[in-house]
C-alpha cells in the first residue's frame, strides 16, 4: 500500500500519560501536516513541515504537543500528560508541492490516529 | 476570523434523487476551496479544488461550483455508495499559506 500510514489507529490512555503517534508518509512527499478531528466537527489544522522544517504550528497546539520529522520522512506527534479534551482523532496527511504557486493542491490523509483519554 | 459553514448538517436521500449540499465561506480573500468525502472511521479523501468564482467541476455523479460567497456540491442521481460526510474547507489569501479551515461537514445518507 503507497498510501499515507498511520500508527497505532487506536490509543487508550489515562490522563497523565504520555502518547506518541507516527506517520509515514507517502514516500515522494515533501509535505506533511497534523489534524486534530473531535467528533461532529471538521478537522482542525496543529501543524505543518516541508522536509524536516517545521514551517507553521497552530495555537490549538500547546507546549504539551510536539511534533517532528527528522530527515524529513515519517513524522512523530507525542502528547505529554494528557488530559481528556485531548481525546480525538490525529489525521496526519501529505502533499507534493502543487503545481499551481501558493496553493496547497491535494492533500493525502491518512486513516487517523483515534485517542481516547480516560 | 476564517470562517466556513456548511448546510444542511445531515440529509437523506432516496437512491436516484438529485440534490445540493451548501458551504458558505468568509475569508479576507479565497486563494482555493476544495471538497473532500469522508467515510466513517476514515480519513479525508479528496475530491475538488476551486480556484475562482464560475469555475465547475465534475466527477462521475459529483459535480462542485464556486461563487465569492459560497460553494454548491450537486449530487446527480445518488447511489447509496455516496453515503458519506462531504467536508469543506478553504485555504484563505494571505496569512498561512499551508493551512486549511474546514467546516463541519455534511452527512449524506442515500437509501436504496
């Protein structure tokens, strides 16, 4: 399968545990983004790399969230003592660069990383 | 703030009765509206990118428009394999340039 990987697909926790979950993305990709999904809503953009620079993270992502991408292929996203609004889905997904300038073209998601915090 | 609303929340469809979700959209300038369908445990596959006001777009029974408020995904002849969350999001101009504000989706159901 060529497509984005996601793992583990499901996490339980109990609060104050730290959680780490990988992406592997689709392997010619430079791109690769975090999304946060809860249930009944849309999926909420943590952050962003090109290669392994981290370029843009969001203010839904506190100093509790870190994510990486060392040499710029799978990317990590760890959660450190986590509390129950942490629970949801991590849709991790990549991208080529687009063809057409400043625009994000079509992005890959993964099936998701479900968290639920006990 | 970004902001996009899609309409109705859930609808349900006979198999074969055409019909029309919603996102409505207010951005300081649109540099891209895309659509995308998501199946239930999984993740976001993409189905259209817009670029500007008039401009369409089709694919088998799915086709997307765009004006400068708002986006119509049209649905002709639905099969119960279309049962999904259609999802909207927009990649505003200006400000950052890697990420997408989705709504809450819309949840089709198509009965056979």
């Amino acid at each position: 399968d060529t497509g984005v990987s996601q793992n583990p697909r499901h996490k339980i926790t109990k609060r104050g545990q730290n959680v780490t979950f990988r992406c592997d993305p689709i392997s010619e990709h430079n791109r690769l983004y975090w999304y946060r999904q809860t249930l009944g809503q849309g999926p909420e953009f943590l952050t962003y790399f090109q290669n392994e620079a981290q370029l843009e993270k969001s203010r839904l992502l506190s100093d509790r969230f870190s994510a990486e991408r060392p040499k710029g292929s799978f990317s990590t996203l760890e959660i450190q003592r986590t509390e129950q609004g942490d629970s949801a889905m991590y849709l991790c997904a990549s991208s080529l660069r687009p063809r057409r300038e400043g625009a994000l073209g079509e992005l890959f998601f993964g099936e998701g990383s479900r968290l639920t915090v006990l | 703030e970004d902001q996009v609303t899609q309409s109705p929340e859930a609808l349900r469809l006979q198999e074969g009765e055409s019909s029309s979700l919603n996102c409505s959209y207010t951005v300081s300038g649109l540099r891209g509206l895309f659509w995308y369908r998501q199946d239930p445990g999984k993740g976001p596959e993409f189905l259209f990118t817009l670029y500007s006001a008039g401009e369409e777009k089709e694919k088998e029974r799915l086709k997307a428009t765009l004006t400068k408020k708002e986006s119509f995904l049209h649905i002709t002849a639905p099969k119960p394999e279309d049962s999904a969350t259609y999802l909207c999001a927009v990649q505003p101009r200006g400000g950052s340039n890697y990420k997408l504000t989705f709504g809450k989706g819309t949840l089709l159901t198509v009965n056979p």
